[in-house]
C-alpha cells in the first residue's frame, strides 16, 4: 500500500474501529495494512481515542499481550443521552401517534436506523458489565432496536419465534400467559440457536406487564441459557407490579388520553435497572 498522510490513515482507522464495535482488532493487523511502526500506530489511536471523548462518542480499549490489541466501544454517557431521550419523549407524544384503542404509533422511530443505532449503543453502555454473549428478543417490531444492540456490543442476535420453522430444525418451545390480556401464547427457540451456559441480554421495544420479557426469561432458562439483564424502549407506568422484577426502561408511559389527544410519556432512570416491579421513574 502506498504512503498516506497521518490525517488520512487516522480517517481509515476511525472507519474501521467504529465499524465494528467491540471486536478486538491487532495492533499487527493496523501496522501492517498501512505500513508504519507500532509507536506510530500508537500515537493515532490516543488522537483516535482523543476524538471520541472528547466529543461523547464513545472510546478506545487497549488489551494488552499476544493476543490483544484494540477495539471500539460505543459508550453513551448520560448528558447526552438524557438530551437524547428527552426529545424522544417529545416525539412520541405527538398528538397524531394516538391510534385507536390508546396505543402509540412507533414502527416509524423503531425503524429508523441512526435512531435505533443510538438507543442500542445506551443499552450496550448499560449492560456492558453483564458480559452478555447473544441478544435476544422476539420476532416483533422490537427486532431493529434488538439487532443495533446486537452490533453495538458485536454479538449475534437470536430471534425467539412465535412458532417453530422446519427450516431451524428442532427446537424448544414453551406456553406462556401474556400479562395485559392474560392470554396463553406459544413461542420457540431452535435448539442450536444458544449454547448451554450461554448468557443472554434480552431486548425488547414495549413492556406492559412484561409477559413476553418472562416468556423469554423462562425460554432461556428451558435451553440451559443464563439471562444476565433485560431492556425495553417502553414501559408502561401501570401496571407497576411488572411479571419480570429486574428490567431497564428507557422511557416510562404514563398515560395516553385518547379522547383529548394528550400522552405523558418521560424518560426514565437510565442508568439504573428497576428493582421488584417499579417504574424507572
């Protein structure tokens, strides 16, 4: 490869560490694609790491021996992210996301990529001392916000389903009550899909009564699965008594007036998981 100036390998290296959060790349493998020494290599990841502190986007981790190297960590830090979903708050309370039946509107946000990108990067900063090694969630809209949780932490992401495919071959199913309509549901889990042992952070876009969440608790636990946190978009105020007693809401519902066109919709206590069923408030 040909000579390039030190500001453009610094853009190229920036590339590709942030690219793929979390995955640990060789200082040998950066030497040898832009052919320089490793204390030069040294000194553009500090003005890389520089960078990304500076301005809260996250930060460079160096491991160090044989096998270390450095890798990207999109950590999201609470000024920024209370702004975050402070405006969030104020989107989702829109007059117009009211539908019939005192639901929200959300498909529009939730499939919004750089959104979704931002609110899995503040669930990777929450959750990343639980070491998770798969996300989960269900084969609902939650699946964007499950699958950018999945990249900023670099792992795979396993979809449980409402039903088993012969295209996955065997697997584990399970009957669960949902909590809101108390109704009983099945859903399923290829049996190759988590390890034993495996542990598993479970990510969610809505929570109600948290039904679903325990039904995925329950599935995990059937495979031999260790679930290590749980992590909704929304949660509901009421009931506060959840079905899964130890979750993080990022934002909470309070209420939704469908007559008057008005919803309280707030961030909740981001940094903090709930303890025994509470709000996050």
């Amino acid at each position: 490869m040909n000579k390039v100036r030190r500001m453009e390998r610094i853009v190229a290296i920036s590339k590709q560490l942030t690219d793929r959060p979390c995955h640990l790349y060789s200082f040998g493998y950066f030497c040898q694609e832009f052919d320089v020494a490793k204390s030069t290599l040294s000194e553009d990841m500090n003005v890389i790491k520089a960078g990304l502190e500076l301005f809260n986007l996250g930060t460079l981790e160096t491991v160090a021996g044989a096998a270390g190297g450095v890798r990207y960590l999109p950590f999201r830090y609470s000024d920024n992210v209370q702004q975050m979903f402070m405006e969030l708050a104020v989107k989702l309370a829109e007059p117009e996301r009211i539908i019939p039946g005192g639901f929200l509107y959300m498909s529009d946000i939730l499939f919004t990529p750089h959104l979704m990108a931002q609110v899995g990067e503040v669930f990777m900063t929450r959750f990343a001392d639980c070491c998770p090694d798969y996300i989960m969630t269900v084969e609902t809209k939650g699946i964007p916000l499950a699958f950018m949780t999945a990249r900023a932490f670099g792992l795979p992401l396993v979809t449980v389903r409402r039903g088993s495919k012969v295209t996955e071959g065997s697997a584990v199913s399970i009957n669960y009550v949902t909590g809101s309509a108390k109704r009983i549901q099945t859903m399923s889990l290829p049996k190759r899909a988590l390890p034993p042992g495996a542990k598993v952070l479970i990510i969610d876009d809505f929570m109600k009564a948290g039904g679903t969440a325990k039904g995925m608790i329950d599935l995990a636990h059937e495979v031999g699965a260790k679930v290590v946190g749980t992590g909704v978009l929304v949660a509901t105020s009421e009931p506060e008594q959840k079905l899964v007693d130890d979750y993080l809401a990022l934002l909470i519902l309070h209420h939704v007036d469908e007559y008057h066109k008005k919803t309280d919709i707030r961030p909740g206590k981001l940094w903090y998981s709930v303890q025994g069923g509470g709000t996050g408030v």
